[in-house]
C-alpha cells in the first residue's frame, strides 16, 4: 500500500508553471511594444553643400502642378513618369540645381516621389523652393 | 492499488500537449526580441512620405513631428506654431554641438507642401545646419 509515492514524485519535480507565465507575458509585451516599421531619411540640407560654390550653378525651377506627377519647367509640361523627358531634361544640364516649388494643395508624397525621380535619372543637386539652399 | 499513479499518468499526458505549446510560445518570443524595435511611438499616427531613400536614420538628432492635422510636436511634446521658433532656439542653445545637430522632421505623406514649407523655413531660420525628412522605404513609385 504506497498511496504516498506518487504525491512524493510529483513533489520533487520543478513546477513550470510560473515559468510559462512569465514567458507569456514577455511575449505579450515584446509583441505589443515591437515595431517593425523600417524608418529612412532624406537630407534637405547639410554643412557641407551650402560651403560649395552654389553661384556658378544655374537653378531649373520645376512646379508641380497636381498629385498626379505633373510638373512644369520652362513652360513646358511634363509628366514624372515619362522617363525619356526627365532624362532629356536632366543631361542638358546635369550640374544645374533643380528646384521644385509646388501648386497649391499638393501632397508631400508628390514632391518626395518627383524627388527620388529626379535623382534616379542622375540628378545631382536637387532642393525645394525658396525653403533650403 | 496505485490510485495517485494513475492520476499522474493521465496528468502527465496531458502536460505533453502542452510542451509543443510552450516551445512555440518560446520561439515567438526569440522572434520578437531579435526581430523588433522598441522605440517610442509618436505622438499622432503618421503614415510617412514613401521614397527609394536608403539613408538610415541618425540617432543624435532632434525631433520634429508635423501631424496631419497641421498640429506640431517637439520632441514629443504638443506646441503652437509661435512656439516653435523659440524651441528650435532652445534646442540649438542645449546642444553640445550645435553645428552638427541633426533635425528630422516627420510628416504625413497626405500633408499639404506649404505647410511642410512653412516649417521647413522656421527650422532655417533658426539656423539648423542638418535638416532631414522621415520617409519609409519602398522600391521607386512610378
């Protein structure tokens, strides 16, 4: 008659229970407090451009007219998708500043896009409006 | 007449099922401790401009935030915009260096330019020599 063994076993064993717990509740919080969102930046302005000549250079002043990418430059209208313009626009003369000033009511999202545009078909300096050198 | 043993054994089974649990539970919480970021959240939620930029972001810098409602937060704190020259002032007199303070200012992608112009233009004012906009990546927009 051992009707105590089993209640003795189960005693010496570590009971991870509390354990589990914890470990729910780190994972509750590290789920909670997590963020995945993977932040960039672009530079408007640094020390060093506004050391540089900027006289020399001549400045393109580009207006962006709508959200749709449209912008203006000289009078002649073009559109942010139409790469073989931008690329004609940009190798006339590709150590001119390019300036871009928006309409009323355009997005953020419009002058960061014409931006990153820009600089892919090999803008070198490009800048908003009448804001930062 | 081992009643307290068979209990065990039934106990014990049921733990089992348990343990393949645990370790998922285990293996989630690796996941989220390698793979995230704890960070302070801002102030407003935001849904930033999206750029092919790949520059990432500087981490002694001063904060900006410019919420969609054209409200202003400096450093996490909600100010009017006659405040702002004054903080922007304040920040630059605390700093240990203030030609290589940083500023970064985070907008909503949907907020008008010329409110981003404005601000834009109290921050050169004050003379801030570093000034970058918050954006999210995302391969080219076109």
């Amino acid at each position: 008659m051992l009707l105590d063994q089993g209640v003795g076993k189960r005693s010496k064993r570590i009971n991870i229970t509390p354990l589990i717990d914890i470990v729910f509740i780190l994972l509750l919080f590290f789920m909670l407090s997590s963020n995945f969102q993977h932040w960039r930046q672009i530079d408007l302005s640094s020390a060093e451009k506004t050391e540089e000549n900027t006289e020399k250079k001549t400045v393109r002043l580009l207006r962006i007219l709508d959200d749709q990418g449209v912008f203006t430059v000289d009078g002649k209208s073009i559109a942010r998708g139409d790469q073989i313009a931008m690329q004609r626009l940009i190798h006339e003369e590709p150590e001119a500043v390019f300036a871009i000033e928006a309409a009323e009511g355009v997005q953020t999202q419009s002058v960061i896009s014409l931006l990153d545009s820009l600089k892919q078909q090999g803008a070198k300096h490009v800048s908003l409006a009448g804001v930062l050198p | 007449m081992n009643f307290c043993g068979t209990q065990n054994s039934v106990k014990r089974e049921q733990d089992d099922g348990m343990i393949s649990l645990i370790n998922i539970v285990f293996l989630m919480l690796i996941f989220f401790m390698v793979a995230g970021q704890i960070q302070r959240s801002d102030a407003v939620k935001l849904d930033p401009p999206l750029s092919a930029s790949e520059t990432a972001q500087r981490q002694d810098r001063v904060t900006l935030l410019v919420g969609p409602d054209r409200g202003l937060w400096f450093e996490h704190k909600l100010i009017a915009d006659q405040e702002l020259a004054a903080e922007l002032n304040a920040a630059l007199a605390a700093a240990e260096a203030p030609d290589q303070l940083s500023i970064l200012v985070k907008v909503d992608g949907a907020l008008a330019v010329s409110r981003l112009q404005e601000v834009l233009r109290e921050i050169k004012r004050a003379g801030f020599p570093k000034v970058s906009l918050a954006t999210q990546h995302s391969e080219l927009n076109s």
